[in-house]
C-alpha cells in the first residue's frame, strides 16, 4: 500500500499545474451548481476564492504551453463569467436578477465541463509524451540511467489505461508509437527486472484497453519470447493474462518460439511463487492450447513434474487432474485429440508413479476428473 501511495504522490507532482487548474474548475463549477436557488453569499465567495486559484495556476501552466490558446480563452471566459453572475446578484433578489443568474451558471457548468475536457485531453498528450520522450533518449544514450522516471511515467499510463476505453486517446497512443517504445525496454536486457516487469504490465494494459488493436504487436514482436526469458513470477503472470485475452494464437505464437518447454522446465524453479504462476500459466495453455502446444507440454516432461509436484507440495493438489480437465473443457483441441491426450496422460502417470496406491489415485481422479482450475 505504501508503494501504491508512493507512485500515485508521483503521478500528481508529475501533472500538478494541470490538476491544480481541473481542481479549480470543479470548485467553480460545483459552487456554481450550489448557488442556483441559494441566496446566501458563502457560495459565491467560495467560487470567487477558486477562480482566484484558478487564474495563479492556469497563468504559470499556460504560459509554458503557448500552444494552447482555446483553453486560456475558455478560462478567461469562465473568470468572466462567475464575476458577471456575482454581480448580477443585487440586494433586491429579484425575478430578472434570479433569471439571469440561472443562464449564468448553466454556462459556467457547461463551460467547465469543455474545460475539464480539455485539460483531460492535455494531461493524456503530456502522459504519453513524457514516456515516449524518455525513451528516446534511452535508446540515443549510451547508459540507461534514471529508472525511476521512467518507471514514474509507465505507471502514470497504467492509471490512465485502467480507466477505461476512449477513442481519443487510443488515437493518441498509436500516433505516439508507445507501444514499440514499450517492447524495446521489454526486450533490453540492459534494464532492470523491475523497468521491464513494468513495461511488460503496461505492453498488457495496453492489449487490456484494445485487443483488437494491440494483438498484432504482441505477436509479431519479440514480446511473447521475452516475457518466456524472464521467467518470474511477474512475467508468467502477465503470460497468463495475455493468454486469456488473446487465446489459441498466443499460445501458437509460445510454441514456435519454444516457450512451451521453458514454461514447463519453470515448475521445477526454487521459489515458489514462480512455481504457482508457472502452473497458472501451464493451465492455461490446456485450455487454449492447440495439438501441437499440448504435445510440447507432455512430451516435456509435464507429466512427470505434475505428479511429482502433487506428491510434494500440499498447493499442488490433484493438479494432474485439473490439468486433465482443462484439456477437456478447452478451446484448443479437437474430441479425438482430446481422447488421445487422455490416454497419454493416463501412461506418463502411470510411469511417474512411485508406488501402486499413488498411481490407481492419480489415475482415478484423470479418469473422474476434477474441479477446473
């Protein structure tokens, strides 16, 4: 949590001067809304109190974006238009002077809301700007220092991607090109474990946000290959993910890069958390896995590992089983392909088995299945 909290504290020192401003703007905006039928001054001077905000911190921002000439004229407006409906206030209160602020802050609401708008759509050219442009300078220096902004800045689009699809901005990602950005740092084994676990969740957001448009990249690329490499918990995790996203042609895409064998050979790795991710991942293979992925896993030696696995670790339960109704259940093969795998399964346990009453057990709960996993 700590972490968390950390990273979101960078992503607002990083957009500041621009959530200083949409914070005003909804102040304005919301007292605005308060003093329709009120005819007490608090609301209107906590308005004021933010458009004087409003105009401190859209002066320093603005000026260092010249180019955006539409926002300072609509935040000149809107100052112009929260004065116009305090004045339009008289000691009276009367039928002109309620009406006329009533079309006053209708359009200090909708003004705002252009407003928001806009800033939104700057700090998404200023999200994906920052790491784009951080990137490249990577790749012309000669040493990869200075992690931590970068890393800073794929978190920022993280939290932009996890909230949801906007046509805008995936325009605005494909102009910018962050993906292959993303998959170079991925792919650079010059850079940390943690730069290139990011960049792998952010390559995953990305494909999240849009599969239809991201999944080529994934498999065109070098990506599957180096997320196999890595071999980490994080790594086979995010495998998982694309594997449930993009189906029967990642798991292809694994299988002619020799990721199958490797996923496999990862069940026998020290710590176990790699482990469990490793079997996650394997899973998920026999569930979308074609004959030829299937055929990788099995004659890898997964039988084997699965038996002993279940014969040695209490999280490991009856994952011969589960694995055997996975291919079952799956999208990937066909009923006869499914039968034939079936009995192969039955003979590599049969094979692994150390003992009569271990082997009549496992081959028990293939033969009557289990849970799906």
């Amino acid at each position: 949590m700590e972490k968390r909290g950390a990273e979101e504290a960078d992503e607002l020192e990083t957009h500041q001067p621009l959530f200083k401003i949409l914070d005003a703007v909804h102040r304005v905006s919301h007292d605005s809304q308060l003093s329709h039928n009120s005819l007490d001054s608090d609301s209107d001077s906590s308005a004021i109190k933010a458009l004087l905000e409003l105009r401190t911190a859209s002066t320093s921002i603005l000026s260092a974006n010249p180019d955006q000439s539409s926002l300072s004229q609509h935040l000149s407006r809107l100052s112009e238009l929260v004065q116009e409906r305090r004045n339009s206030k008289p000691p009276s209160y009367g039928v002109v002077s309620f009406v006329t602020r009533r079309v006053r802050s209708h359009e200090v609401s909708r003004l705002a809301s252009e407003i928001e708008s806009e800033l939104n759509a700057l700090i998404d050219r200023e999200t994906v700007s920052n790491l784009t442009n951080s990137v490249s300078k990577l790749r012309r220096s000669s040493e990869l220092s200075d992690e931590d902004q970068l890393l800073d800045e794929m978190f920022v689009l993280q939290n932009r991607l996890s909230r949801g699809f906007d046509i805008d901005f995936q325009h605005l990602l494909l102009k910018s090109k962050v993906f292959a950005e993303l998959e170079w740092v991925l792919c650079n084994p010059l850079f940390s474990n943690r730069v290139r676990e990011k960049a792998a969740v952010s390559i995953k957001e990305l494909v999240l946000f849009n599969k239809d448009v991201f999944v080529g990249s994934v498999l065109v690329g070098g990506i599957v290959k180096a997320l196999v490499s890595m071999g980490c918990s994080c790594s086979l995790e995010i495998l998982s993910t694309l594997i449930k996203a993009i189906k029967s042609p990642l798991v292809d895409e694994m299988e002619s890069c020799g990721g199958i064998s490797k996923i496999v050979g990862y069940l026998s790795c020290d710590d176990m958390e790699t482990r469990v991710r490793a079997m996650n991942c394997i899973m998920e293979i026999g569930y979308y896995g074609r004959k030829e992925a299937v055929e990788a896993m099995i004659n890898g030696g997964l039988i084997k590992k699965l038996v002993e696995l279940q014969r040695l670790e209490m999280g490991f339960g009856k994952c011969v089983a589960r694995f055997g109704v996975q291919l079952e259940v799956g999208e990937g093969l066909r009923q006869r392909e499914k039968r034939a795998f079936k009995q192969q399964i039955l003979h590599k346990v049969r094979e692994a088995c150390v003992c009569d009453a271990e082997s009549a057990t496992i081959v028990a709960e293939v033969l009557w299945g289990s849970s799906p996993y």
